[in-house]
C-alpha cells in the first residue's frame, strides 16, 4: 500500500512566504515518512484562504523529490482552463518531473471560478470531457484537429509532449453514478472522494467495471483519499479532528459541496463526519485500513496532513505520527484485486 498527501489552502492572514516555508516542509517531512505521492488541488479568487496554483506550485517542489515519489494534482479545475494551454503546461511539468505527474482533475463545485472566466457552469460536464479529449490529442499526435462543441483547432502542429506516453495517468472524482462512468470513459481510474463512505463506494464499483468493460479499458485500483485522525482513543482522536478540521467543513457545506449537509455540519459535526473519516489509536486505524483494503481494490491512500490554520510544527508532527503508525505498518499491506471484489446486492 503506498500513501500520499493532500496539499491545500492556508489562511490569507498567513504571509505567502509562511505558506510556502509551510509547503516545503511537508514535503519534507512526508518523504522522510514514507509518503510517496504529494499533490495540491486547485480554487481561484476563494474567500479566506489562500490556495497556490498548483503547475508553478509542484514545478518548484519537483527539485526537492526523492526519485521514487510522485507529484500530482487533485484536483484542478479542468473546465475553466483552455485545453491546449494545459496540455502545454502539464507536459512542461511531466518533463520537469522526469516523468511523475498524476493529473487529477475535475469541475470543482463554485459557480463564480466559471463566471469569471466566462466558461458556462451547468455545461461544465460536457466541457470537462471535450478538455479531456483535446488534451490527449495534444499528448499524443504530432498534429491536432478538433471541432467540438466548446473548442476548434485546425491541423495544427504539437510541439510538446509529455514524456509519459501515451499521457500521464489522469484520475477523475466523482460521487454519483453519472460520474463514476464519466471516469471510467475519459480517466484512468476513478478517485474516491473523501465525504463518500465505503458502501456508497461498493454501491458504484459496478457501474465503473461495467463502463470499462464496455470501452474494453483496463481496471486500476482506485486512489482513495480519506480525513485520518490519530489520537490515545477513539474518542480523543474524534474531537482532534473536530478542533481542526469543523470550520473548513462548514465552509465546504456551506458552498455547496455535495455529500455535506450544512444544517449537520454545523449542528452534528461528529455524526456527520465519524462514517467516512479514519480514526482511533494507530491500531485502530490500520484496522480500519485494513478492513477497506479486504472490501476495495485501492491504492495509494491520500490524506490531508494540514488544515488551516495549523502550523508547520503541527504539520510535521502529524507527518510523522501518521508515518510511524499507519505508513510504516502497512507498507506490505495489498488490497484486493478487481477479481476478489464483491458487487452489492
């Protein structure tokens, strides 16, 4: 079982040299605790909180990777951007990193990022998958024609490539069924998202292996990201993650993350969040790990190892607790094969 690392937003009362003193330092201590994939999502003009762009952001963090780790993006949101613009930039980064680029990438959630760079939101679907589809072309032909609903291009030369062929991997998120087999179609492998528990997972699994199947596509296991608290009990590493993590969720709630229900966020934090977060004792949690390593075909395992708000000691200190408790234990930890899983019902 590999890990990795969600890199997000800092408060904007923070000083962009803090929040990137703090960047560098959780790669650091990721590394050394085994981590071996890091990845930064994606938001424009967000309130409160500051979020790096991620390509200038994972070009610079790139010089300080061991050669066996990754880098990627989970997410960014895809349809705002220009495809032919982000296939350049993400092949530059993909050179840059020898190779060791993961694109997770998605629609997000907030209307006003579509409206201020005047991409439709309720089409964000649609262009989602033509983006997709333009960026490969880009990828892997050596002159690209399109013409799309949202895009068109005219026998033009490509010039840059990554040099993962024929693409770096692509994951796409998504909590539904529609989704899942908009994955399975224009992705690489399905990332589950950290507000769905696993049996709303295993409830979708077999609309992804059957949208597969269909295209006559390979299976790879999922990336599952997931909120992990340790703590001396059960109880203590639940109000842990409370003191964290409660404002951050509300916001999310609040802007109209699916999965979140404001109203219980608010007012039922611990119920609304104890069914799809780890927590415990470091041997409680590896059991849960386990439990989902029986019942999922997944790897790696993403977690967010800072929230808002937190320091870089704090950071590094839950680096290396989450290293010596779950990353180290579990590093020969396999789960089951697409052949071992069982559809509900």
């Amino acid at each position: 079982m590999e890990f990795g690392i969600l890199m997000g937003d800092q408060p904007v009362s923070s000083s962009p040299t803090e929040h990137l003193d703090l960047m560098l330092r959780k790669v650091e201590a990721a590394q050394k605790a085994g981590f071996t994939y890091l990845t930064i999502g994606q938001h424009f003009l967000y309130d409160g909180f500051r979020w790096f762009q991620p390509v200038p952001m994972l070009a610079r963090l790139a010089a300080e990777l061991d050669d066996h780790v990754r880098i990627g993006t989970t997410v960014l949101v895809g349809p705002v951007h220009h495809p032919v613009a982000l296939a350049e930039d993400l092949a530059t980064l993909d050179v840059i990193t020898g190779g060791k680029l993961v694109v997770g990438i998605g629609t997000g959630y907030l209307p006003h990022e579509y409206d201020v760079f005047g991409k439709p939101f309720k089409q964000r679907y649609s262009l989602l998958e033509e983006l997709i589809e333009v960026m490969t072309k880009c990828w892997t032909q050596d002159r690209v024609t399109h013409h799309g609903k949202f895009f068109d291009i005219d026998d033009r030369p490509t010039h840059l490539h990554p040099l993962q062929q024929p693409r770096p991997p692509i994951w796409l998120g998504a909590m539904k069924e529609t989704g899942v087999r908009r994955a399975a179609r224009h992705g690489d492998v399905w990332t589950i998202t950290p507000q769905q528990t696993i049996e709303q997972v295993e409830g979708l699994i077999g609309a992804y292996i059957d949208e597969r199947a269909t295209y006559d596509l390979p299976l790879t296991k999922f990336p599952l990201r997931r909120e992990l608290q340790i703590g001396a009990s059960y109880d203590d590493a639940l109000r842990d993650f409370a003191e964290v993590a409660r404002v951050k969720y509300v916001s999310y709630a609040g802007q109209g993350m699916q999965l979140l229900e404001q109203e219980r966020v608010e007012n039922e934090f611990l119920e609304n969040v104890k069914d799809h977060v780890l927590l415990g004792t470091g041997e409680q949690v590896r059991d849960q790990i386990r439990d989902i390593a029986a019942r999922l075909p997944i790897g790696p395992l993403l977690v967010r190892p800072h929230w808002p708000g937190m320091d870089a000691d704090q950071t590094v200190a839950y680096l290396e607790t989450v290293g010596r408790e779950v990353v180290e234990p579990l590093k020969d930890l396999e789960s089951i094969g697409f052949d071992q899983f069982a559809p509900v019902g």
